[in-house]
C-alpha cells in the first residue's frame, strides 16, 4: 500500500523525539490542502503509535508506514 505514495511534502523528523514530530507535523499540515499527501521522516519509536492516535483525533487519513535504515516513512492525506 505504502510503496506506490508520492507524497506532495516530506517533512524531516528524523532525531526528534516525543512531542516534537506530532507538533511539527501538525504546523506542516495546516499548510497544506485537502487530498494531498504529507511524508513525515521519523526516528522516535513513539512516532508509530502517535501519528495513527493524531490522524484518528484530527480526521486525517493515516496511510501506513514503511520501515527504512534508521528511520520510518510515515504517511498522512490531509483531510
């Protein structure tokens, strides 16, 4: 599912931890418009559990993620 997205912005977490890449994220998505498709680079193992609990409360669509070498790629269509 997760390895045909070209997603419209990528957004570098990478070394931030907990709350940091949820708070980052939501600024980068009030940028964006409805449909379109945000990449969040994250290494903070918190991450994965945060990203589907924020989609869920904010009514953004979590896409999945894909495990990379040090690093997840997380997808988000905004609602």
């Amino acid at each position: 599912m997760v390895a045909n997205i070209t997603p419209d912005k990528t957004l570098d977490c990478k070394g931030m931890n907990c709350p940091m890449p949820i708070l980052k994220t939501k600024k980068a998505l009030d940028g964006m418009n409805s449909g379109q498709i945000l990449e969040i680079l994250g290494s903070d193992p918190a991450t994965a559990n945060d990203l589907p609990a924020f989609a869920k409360n904010t009514g953004h669509e979590y896409l999945g993620s894909k495990d990379e070498d040090g690093f997840t790629r997380y997808y988000l269509r905004v609602k």
